[in-house]
C-alpha cells in the first residue's frame, strides 16, 4: 500500500460517479501560473465567510481522501458482459438496479476488483492526519459508492474508521443526493451546518439539493469548469487541497492543532 500524499497518480479517466478517465492533479506538484488562475474561485472569499456555522462534515473517499487504483475499463466490461450491454458509467447502472437482485451480484463483481486495488491504495494529501485534526471540532461522515466491505477495509488501513459517526455505502444507497440525504436523517444534522467535500461536481450538485454547503477538491482542472460551465462556482468552496479545507476551518475556529 501507497501511503505517501507525495507519490505520482496515475493518469486514467473517469464519469461523474468518481470511476476514472482524465488525469489528475497531483497535490504536491507546483502548478502553472494558468493552473493557479483556474484555482482561483470567484466564489471563494463568499464561501469562506460561510463556514462560521459548520459543524458536521460530510466526505466522498475516492480521489478525495485516497487513490483506489481501479481499472475500471476493465470493470465496465466485465459488468457490461453481465449484463449483457454496454456500460460506460458505474453510477447509471447502480441507480437502474437499484431494489432488484442484480443490485447486488454486480455490486459483488465490482467489488472483488475494489479489494484487488487496496494493495496499490494511495493516501491523498495526508487524509489521515487532517481527518484527526478536524475530527477535534466536527463530526465526520462518509458517503462512498465503494461497497461497504470495502470502505471499512480503507478506513482501517487509513487508521481512521473511528473518526466516523455514520457511513454510507452503496450497499445503502445507490447515488450521492440520496447518501447525503440518508447521513442527514441518521445523525439529526441541520443540512445548513452541513459541508459535503468531495472531488466531483456531482458531489456539489447533490449536496447544495440537500441544502448542504459543498467544497470541491479540484483533482481535474475540467471539474473547476464544469462547475463554472454550470453557475455553481460562487456556491461552491473550491480547494487546491484537503489541507487548504482545514486551513480555512482553523480561521473559524482561531486554530487547530
């Protein structure tokens, strides 16, 4: 296992489930001046004042706290031979199985790939260190479309799963709105004192329909113009890193240790 926020990611392509195809950033290296012009949201400063009242945090795992080094092409396969169809996005299929027997022997396919990669997993931007940090002052939950096995098998690598109040998987619900709705019903939250920080602008999307605040990690540069493309930038608190997020939550609170 990868352990190291310093090691190169592999450059591979995604759709909006978190299931990749395009390269992404690498947290450590020293971006373009064009690179910093795109990682400067309008947003930001409106974002950051909106902070004061947070008090529960909601997290996507992949390619926000780690890296699992899934060829999904392989996957997309794979389930498409299953089904007999083509596939091209995990999360498509997951919200039309959802209820039927299928939902689960394809969610048992994939998932023997998911444990496969966690001998490659890679720790992004010192996950662990942050999640400790901020669980001094916040309560932290965790939405995945990553089976449950397996987000509690990363968890337990990252030395982190008691840091969590409630997890959500795709054993419980098939698509992002509906986990962020169910981590809401669960823990009694306030959906205005609630931040989901994901990579995706799909996790934005379905935050602010919960009436969640969001923050984007920008992994991909084309995920930041999406989120323009689609009016949501001055809603959304962009981040180059997961350590930016906390150095913004420290201001709130005069300080993290």
């Amino acid at each position: 296992m990868v352990v190291g926020d310093e090691e190169a990611i592999p450059a591979v392509q995604m759709d909006d489930d978190g299931c990749s195809s395009r390269p992404l950033l690498n947290s450590t290296v020293s971006y373009s001046t064009m690179d910093r012009l795109w990682l400067q949201p309008l947003g930001w400063s409106i974002m950051r004042k909106d902070v004061s009242n947070i008090r529960n945090l909601i997290f996507d795992l992949d390619e926000t706290l780690v890296l699992l080094p899934v060829d999904w092409n392989l996957v997309y396969r794979e389930v498409g031979r299953f089904l007999g169809r083509e596939v091209s996005s995990f999360t498509a299929v997951l919200s039309m199985l959802w209820g039927l027997e299928l939902y689960e022997e394809v969610s048992r396919l994939v998932e023997k790939y998911e444990f496969e990669s966690l001998s490659g997993l890679i720790v992004l931007d010192n996950s662990p260190y942050l999640l400790r940090r901020l669980g001094r002052n916040y309560t932290l939950n965790l939405t995945s479309l990553q089976s449950r096995r397996v987000v509690e098998s990363v968890l337990n690598l990252m030395g982190v799963r008691r840091l969590f109040s409630i997890i959500v998987s795709r054993n419980e619900r098939p698509t992002r709105r509906e986990q962020i709705k169910l981590v809401l019903s669960e823990g009694g939250y306030e959906a205005s004192e609630t931040m989901m920080v994901g990579d995706r602008v799909n996790d934005v999307v379905s935050a602010l329909d919960n009436n969640c605040k969001a923050a984007l990690v920008v992994r991909r540069l084309d995920d930041l113009k999406d989120l323009r493309r689609l009016g949501l930038e001055s809603k959304t608190l962009t981040l180059n890193s997961l350590m930016e997020l906390c150095n913004i939550l420290d201001g709130k609170n005069g300080g993290l240790n």
